[in-house]
C-alpha cells in the first residue's frame, strides 16, 4: 500500500480520533479549567516515560524488524516471543515502583499527594498498556493497515466513552484515572481485532528470549528511551517554569495549544509510524530512502502548511469551540506555534530515517540535545518576549533540528532526488 491509500485509509481513522480528541478536550476544558489541563499534561508527560521504561520502548524495533522479517514467519516469532517476555517482566517492575513511590510522585509532578491513587491505576494498567502496543507494532509492521485503523478507531472512542464518564462523575481526578487505564482497556479491542489473523498466537509472546532478537531491540530501546524521556522532561521543566514566571494556568494555556497541534497533526504522524517506518526499513539502499523521503515531504508539506493556516484565520473561534472563553488568552501562541508545526513534521519525515536504518547514536543525540535547547530557548523566549517566548522557542528549536537531520540523512552538497511525479 503507497503513500496515499495509507493516507486516505487512516484519514478515516484520524477524522474519528480528531472528532473524539475534541470532544474529550471541551469536557476537560469545561470540567478541570486551563490549571487542571497543566496538571493532566504534567501526569501524561511523566506516565509516558513510565510506559516506555515498561515496553513501549520496544515498539518501534517490533515494527522495524516484523516489517524486515516479512518473508522469515520463523525469525517474527522469535522478535514477537521476545518482546513479549521482556515487556510482561519489565510491566510488573514498573508497577511495583509506581505504587511504592506513589505519593512521591503525586507530590513532586501532581502538586498534590491526595492525587497518588491515579499511580496505582496506572500500575495495574501498565501490563495491558505495553502487550497492546506490542501488538499494534505487529500489526504497524505487518502493514496490516485495514486492522490498525479499525484498532485506532476503537481507542479513540473507548478513550472518549471512558473519559467523558469519569470526568463528569469526579473531575481532574477522573481525568488522571482515565488516562492511566483506557489504553489498557484497549488491549482487549486489539487481541478481538486480531484474533483470526494467520499470525496470532498467544503462545508466541511469551518464552525463551533470543539473544540475537534482544541485542538488536536494544539499539531501539535506546532510541525510544531518549526520545520519550527527553522529550516530556522537557515539556514537564518547560510547564514547571511557565507555570513559576507566569502561574498555573498560562501553562495550561501552553499544554491546551500542544494539544491543539497534537490533534490536527494526527495524520501526518500516524501515517508517518504506518506507512513511513516499515517502508524505509525495508528498502534495500539509501538513494531509495531518499527517494522515498523526498516523495513523502512532497505530500506531507503542502497538506499541513494548509491546515495550519485554516487554523490560524479560525484560532479564536476554534479556541471557544475546543476549549472555553477561559483559554482565549492561548491564541498568542498559535502563530509562532503553527509554524514550528510545519518545521516539526518537516524534520520528522526526514529524521524518521535514523530510525528506520537504526542510526542510534545521531537519534540519541539530537533528541538529547533539541530537547535541552528547546527549553533553555524556552527560557530565554519568554524572558526575551514574555508568553508568546514559548511558541517562538518552539519554530527556531524545530528550525535548527530540520537543518540538522538534513544534513545528517540527505548530506551537504549532494543533488536532491528528483521528485517526478512517478517517484
């Protein structure tokens, strides 16, 4: 499947994830106000790296290495049976951290100890939460793309369904609660999804590990580690200094304009993980890749720089629509914000090839250190330039990163692939 059906195909699911995202977002707004959005985003950023530690890190190599083993059933099984044992073994460590140092947790990222429950949710969660991104990276790099959007699908209204639900009945603390258990609860979705696929069997995810197998979803491990614990440090140190220079609720003002980003940016980067990772794994030298990424910037580009206009001429009505009249002071952000949008998906397409070819030492690397600069220019914007500072940080950080990962993948100097319309 190209580009484009893969595009078209989860355009489908995106417009029901984006329809629910909405939804889900204008009952925090109303229920939880611009200081709950700070306190959810500060428990999501650090929840994220729980579930990374516990497996999720692994996702990508699954993905990668089903996607290369396409043609070798035998060598799958052995990735899939030892990502399977290593993601069952690290949930239950994880799970015991996170009830034993709950109330520190709640204390020092949820300013609130009373809040150290929605830890011990997220422990009993954390097993369901990493087999089910287990099986949706089977899935990914299986290009099993009818299945994955009827998965997504499935999420996003069960995320709806079950958030709308707590929120109302206790507030931001069924937010928090929300968020730690509906994607576990999708793991039932997905095994239903997948029940009759030739592929799946139980059996296959649990056993004796392959060294082999390991070593080589070590390099992903790494590569995932860095980027999910770099990235929501810095959102979480970038949250705790606005909300210090300008109080709670301008970071929840922030953390509602990522969200906003997050929700229309949805297709470009799902189809990015659906369709861009497998093929660029699989191609057999690097003047395809670049073919490739040439190809996918040719269609990924006009069509974000579009809605990332729409959204500008719309920002307050849509500011009024997706949150409430409380947020209004938000809509500083969106210029600058929809800008580094662009940047942003620019330079992911053009760095997801130090993922596909397993470049773990450049991948490491520049997460590490955008993810510092991002907030150390977070600081210095907002000195510079008060609240508006933070989206101004945002493009020049993602500007300097494209202009990095270019030379890096493509190289100085050397003639770009010719981008016919029969690439």
């Amino acid at each position: 499947m190209d580009l484009i059906k893969t595009s078209l195909l989860n355009g489908i699911a995106v417009a029901v994830r984006m329809a629910t995202a909405l939804a889900l977002n204008k009952i925090m707004a109303v229920y939880v106000g611009p200081a709950g959005y700070a306190v959810i985003g500060q428990f999501q950023n650090l929840a994220s790296m729980i579930t990374a530690f516990a497996a999720g890190a692994m996702t990508t190599g699954v993905t990668k290495y089903t996607a290369e083993y396409h043609e070798d059933p035998q060598r799958q099984r052995a990735l899939w049976r030892t990502a399977g044992t290593l993601t069952l073994l690290l949930s239950a460590l994880g799970a015991v951290i996170l009830i034993v140092f709950r109330e520190q947790l709640a204390a020092r990222f949820l300013r609130d100890p009373g809040l150290s429950e929605v830890f011990v949710w997220l422990a009993g969660s954390l097993a369901f939460i990493s087999l089910n991104s287990l099986l949706v990276a089977i899935v990914n790099g299986r290009k099993e793309t009818r299945r994955y959007v009827a998965i997504s699908i499935a999420g996003a209204v069960l995320a709806l369904a079950l958030g709308a639900m707590l929120i109302r009945q206790w507030g931001l603390r069924g937010a928090l609660i929300a968020s730690s258990v509906s994607q576990g609860c999708l793991l039932l979705v997905t095994v239903l999804a997948c029940r009759r696929a030739v592929w799946f069997r139980i059996r296959d995810f649990w056993g004796a590990m392959d060294r082999g197998v390991a070593a080589n979803l070590g390099r992903f491990v790494l590569m995932a580690l860095a980027s999910v614990i770099a990235v929501p440090t810095s959102q979480i140190l970038i949250r705790h200094d606005i909300a210090s220079t300008f109080g709670l609720e301008f970071a929840g003002y922030w953390d509602a304009s990522v969200k906003l980003s997050n929700t229309y940016l949805a297709l470009a980067t799902t189809t990015l993980s659906l369709y861009l990772l497998p093929r660029l794994s699989e191609l057999p030298t690097m003047v395809d890749v670049r073919r490739e990424v040439w190809k996918s910037l040719r269609l990924i580009l006009p069509a974000t720089a579009a809605a990332a206009l729409a959204l500008y001429g719309l920002r307050e009505w849509l500011i009024l629509a997706v949150f409430t009249k409380q947020f209004m002071p938000m809509v500083q952000l969106l210029g600058w914000q929809l800008v580094g949008d662009v940047i942003k998906m620019a330079s992911w397409v053009v760095g997801y090839v130090l993922i596909a070819r397993a470049r773990s030492f450049q991948f490491i690397t520049t997460e590490i250190v955008f993810s510092l600069l991002l907030w150390l220019f977070t600081m210095a914007g907002t000195a510079l330039f008060g609240f508006r500072g933070v989206s101004i940080a945002y493009a020049a950080t993602y500007t300097l990163y494209l202009l990095t990962v270019y030379i890096l993948v493509m190289g100085v100097g050397r003639r770009p692939v010719r981008m016919s319309i029969v690439a």
